[in-house]
C-alpha cells in the first residue's frame, strides 16, 4: 500500500523507504555486543527512524575485520552520497565505523555527511577504559574477556590505536556535527564521554547525552536521532542559518 514502509535491496545493503521519503538517506550501521554488524537485525529501528524523519534509511553491510569493514561502509556512503545529502548514525561497532568514516573522509578532502550520530559506541579497541570493567560488573551479561578477544579478531593486527580502528586516537578537527547517545551503566560509557570531549576541544559541534541505563537509551534513541538529524539537514540549515 501507497502509505506502508517498503524495505528494498541494494548493492550495499537493505534500504527502508517511508510512505513520502524526502531526498535525504541516512546511512545506518548496526553493531552489537559481539562485534557484528548484521543489516537485517536493524530494520526495526531503520523503520522507525525512516517514519519519524521521512528519510530513506540504509542498512549497510560490512565485513567482520578491520579495514574491510571501514572500506565496505566507505563504499555504501558513496553509492548514495551522489544523490543527495547523508547523514550517518550508527551503534557499537557501528558507531566506531561512522566515525572513522568521517575521519578518513575529512583526510581525503570528500564532502563529509552533514551530521552524524553515534549510540553505544565502540571508539577505542585499546580496552582500557575504566568503565569497561566497573560497569560491566553490574551487568553479568556482558564479558569483557570475550569483548577483548573478538576486538582481537577484529583489529586482524592493526594496533589498537590506529586513529581509523580506534577513533578516539584521531584528529577529530573538521569534522561535521556529532551526537553521542549513550547509558551511565554502559561499560562503553567512557568511549563515548572521551569521544566528546576530544571534538569539543576540537571545535566540532558535540550533543551527548548520558540517560540513566540501557532502558532509558532506549526508550529515547529514535526521538533523539530524528531530531537531531532532521536539525543538520541542508534544508533545515538553510531555513535556519546559525
């Protein structure tokens, strides 16, 4: 039906469509706990995002190791940044990938995604964060052994601090307007405070939020995405210029 969401295939991955889709695509990679990005596990949330923005949300696909995976969502921002305006979001090792994409963009000179949001993210494959310890003693689901063993497997022997594996460690200057969403009970809280505090002192725009734990996340990452991105679109900039 005309008014129905329609998910379609595309050379980089699922593509969900809303009833009246404006020009604008966001460019969505989801990562879990495990390290894996699986595109088909985020087209409930692709849907929700496509219906409360109006824009096209792109599913990208990527490989399990570094940097094949950075060059598989490399390719899918720019088989669809030729047709219009991008914003990037992404969660865990999603997220990590979004921002090193902006990174390796900003060094190459490419027309950057107008805005970008990162939730629950993974930017520093060091490990050593403190709060990747002290929360997840409050959170007997999560391993960190495993965590650092499939960060291993991950790196495919890239160091740990490579600023393209491990954003945290690279210049953030130039880069476009930043969203970190993240819960005080995350064991990744502390990538993500870091994160934000390195482009403040950078000059990038920074929105973080902090909700109170997982389920606070939640229930208010949709919102808080759409209206952020909806807030950084050409459109919205030029109809209300800083």
């Amino acid at each position: 039906m005309a008014n129905e969401i329609r998910v379609d295939s595309s050379p980089v991955g699922p593509v969900v469509r809303p009833p009246d889709p404006t020009e604008s695509v966001i460019l969505y990679l989801h990562g879990d706990r495990q390290l894996s990005g699986s595109p088909e596990a985020a087209l409930g949330q692709a849907e929700r995002l496509a219906l409360r923005t109006g824009s096209v949300v792109v599913c990208s696909r990527y490989r399990s190791a570094f940097p094949a995976a950075l060059d598989d969502v490399h390719a899918a921002y720019g088989y669809w940044q030729a047709g219009g305006p991008v914003a990037l979001a992404g969660n865990r090792l999603g997220a990590g990938l979004a921002a090193a994409l902006l990174v390796r963009l900003r060094d190459m000179g490419a027309e950057p995604p107008h805005c970008a949001v990162l939730i629950s993210a993974l930017l520093d494959l060091t490990m050593d964060a403190p709060s990747l310890m002290l929360n997840a003693r409050a959170d007997p689901t999560f391993d960190v052994a495993e965590l650092r063993r499939r960060a291993e497997r991950y790196a495919a022997g890239t160091a740990p601090t490579n600023p393209l594996l491990s954003p945290l460690h690279a210049n953030l200057h130039g880069l476009p307007p930043i969203q970190l969403l993240v819960a005080g009970s995350d064991p990744l809280l502390d990538d993500s405070l870091a994160f934000a505090a390195r482009a403040a002192r950078s000059g990038v725009t920074v929105d973080l939020r902090v909700q109170p734990d997982a389920a606070s996340l939640r229930a208010g990452t949709i919102t808080a995405v759409a209206d952020f991105i909806q807030a950084w679109t050409p459109a919205a900039r030029t109809a209300h210029p800083a």
